[in-house]
C-alpha cells in the first residue's frame, strides 16, 4: 500500500495497538464505523492514524483484516422500527407546500427511488460489514443470535482424583471465516477465565469443549467467536452447578418410625450420572434387643433408593456403610437413636 487510504473498522470493537503485534501494548479499542487514515502496511498489520473521543489524534496499528472500505451515509435515513427483527423503514418527509398537484406527485416518486435506493445500500452495507456466512437449519427453533448451547453433558466413564469431566456444546448459525471457537469459564467468586479451544462435533456446525471439574462446583461460562485475536461475538454469559446436573454421590437417609414395621430409605437424588458414584451396596447393623443386619443391593445400576424395614425395638446403636461402584466406602454411625433425616456424604 502506498499513500494515505480512507478506510473503516467493521467489527463491534477493534484493537489500536502501539507496535505491529498481537502481543503489542493497546493504546485503544475503537467502535464500529470508526473512520481512519491508513498509510502503510506493516506485514498483517496496517500503519494508522485517527481521530479520538477527546479531539486528540492516534497513531498506531490494526489487523489489516479487520478495515474495510468507507461506507458513505445517505441523508435519508432508514430507520429499523423494532431492534432484532426484520426491518422496515418509515421516511421522514417535509410537508410539501404549494398548490401544485404535479409538483408534488413528482416530490413523492423522487422521496419513494430514494427510499428503495436506500434500503438497497443499507442491506449491502450490513453484509459487506458482517462478512459472515450464514446457515438456516430448518426445523430447529433457535434463538436470535449468532449461535445456540446444545445440551450440555457429563462422560459416565470418567472419575479420576475426585473430578468428572464436563463438555458443552454450541451450535453455530453465523460465523466469521477463519474465526475460531473459544469457550471461557470460571468457578464461583473467582477472577481468572479459563479458556478452551472448542472442536467441531461429528454434528454439522456444532462445536465441543470439555474440561476436568469437581463434581460439586458451581461456574460461569461463555462462548466467543475470535478472530485474529480479536473478539467479534460472544454469548451472553451463563451459570451451572454441576451438582444439580452430574450428582455428587451424596446419599440421604429418612427414617419413618411405626407402631409396627418401621422405615429406613437410602436415596440418591440427583441420581449420579457418573457411575463411579452410584452406590453399589448398602449394609446397615442395628444394636438393639433384636440385632439386625441387612444389605440393600444396587443391582440396575439405575435405581436411586432403597428401603429396609425392620421392628424398632429397644434401640442402642446403627451403623451405615455404603459401597459404591469404583470401591470407595463411607460410614456413619447413630447413637441412641435414628434421626428422621441426615446425609451420608461421598
């Protein structure tokens, strides 16, 4: 490139860098529609100057990839009646004055050309900014974005260390050529976003990260469409525990006392989907005037409760010990007697 060009930003927000670098020091991030002066290239990078919000005048570099050429503005403007939806225009037309019928005839066909001329450039101007591709997938009901989350999913196989592993999907409508998919998230009340590149899914357009988490945390995540370094959509961020979604192996006991046979049940609820932390077994020994010693047996690999009933009779001491499907075992143990409820913790 040789001389000064006119030229444009397109993207929601772009990077002015002091040095040509992604790594360089950014001395702005400029809007969209941002007109600039562009002198020299400078590898991937272009040489810039423009004007700032204060008046001043800034020096630096922009990924040649993300200027474009300046759209002139037409002054009729067309104005989208609702934001989000397809767009319909309302001309804002003088009053015609005079008596003349011809006159004005003439003054309405030239205010309609007009009208249609610039709808015509409007809608150019929207691709020409966007420069995306865009697919429709018939009979699904997708929400007003450039994308929507599939439904996200734990591997029943995987419990290593205490963790599981999670994965969410995203499927993309409208994309930027050569932009990349990145999922950020973060656990609660922390700082620092973690990032994970996302891979195309045997799913036509649909993209997949997954990552090792604690069954139990809770976290924030969002996916980003980034180009060239730069950011150019994200979603709107989202919240999930995981222990309402995967199951934490915990256990709840409820003990129902009866005149005759009283009630012990063991429930798993969320059932894990995880089946390390299913229980396989559970052994419960009660000292009193008539001992007991039962096992509960998870054969299905599906069920999530089991009920023993036994007579209460002059109770001393139960102890509860539950196995679960990898061999892990936990005990609790109840003196004098049996609350109505308690958790027997993973």
């Amino acid at each position: 490139m040789t001389g000064m060009e006119r030229m444009q930003t397109f993207a929601p927000s772009t990077s002015l860098r002091k040095e040509p670098e992604e790594s360089a020091e950014v001395v702005t991030v400029l809007p969209r529609d941002t007109v600039l002066e562009v002198f020299e290239a400078a590898g991937r990078f272009s040489r810039v100057r423009c004007m700032g919000e204060g008046g001043q005048v800034l020096n630096g570099y922009i990924i040649a990839n993300m200027l474009g050429p300046v759209v002139e503005r037409n002054e009729v403007q067309a104005v989208p009646e609702k934001p989000g939806t397809t767009s319909r225009f309302t001309l804002i037309r003088s009053t015609l004055s005079g008596a003349n019928s011809l006159l004005a005839a003439g003054l309405v066909i030239l205010l309609i050309t007009n009208l249609v001329t610039t709808f015509i450039l409007w809608r150019n101007i929207r691709e020409l900014q966007n420069r995306s591709v865009h697919v429709s997938c018939s009979g699904s009901s997708l929400e007003p974005s450039w994308g929507r989350y599939e439904i996200s999913g734990v591997d029943p196989d995987y419990y290593q260390d205490g963790k599981v592993r999670f994965s969410i999907g995203y499927q993309v409508v409208e994309k930027f050529p050569g932009s990349k998919l990145v999922l950020r998230y973060r656990l609660k009340d922390g700082d620092v976003w973690n990032e994970q590149a996302m891979q195309e899914s045997e799913k036509a357009l649909t993209y997949v990260a997954d990552f090792i988490l604690s069954p139990d945390a809770w976290m924030a995540y969002q996916v980003v469409q980034r180009l060239n370094g730069e950011n150019v959509r994200a979603e709107r961020e989202r919240y999930t525990s995981l222990a309402q979604t995967v199951g934490n192996g915990d256990v709840l006991l409820e003990f129902e006392r009866t005149s005759g046979n009283s009630r012990l049940t063991f429930k798993q609820a969320p059932f894990p989907r995880v089946k390390a932390l299913q229980f396989e077994q559970i052994v419960i020994e009660i000292d009193q005037k008539s001992p007991i010693l039962r096992t509960l047996t998870n054969t299905s690999g599906h069920s999530h409760e089991a009920s023993a009933f036994f007579e209460y009779d002059g109770f001393n001491s139960m102890t509860v010990r539950v196995r679960y499907r990898d061999g892990e075992e936990r005990v609790a143990e109840f003196e004098s007697e049996i609350p109505k409820q308690a958790v027997i913790k993973r």
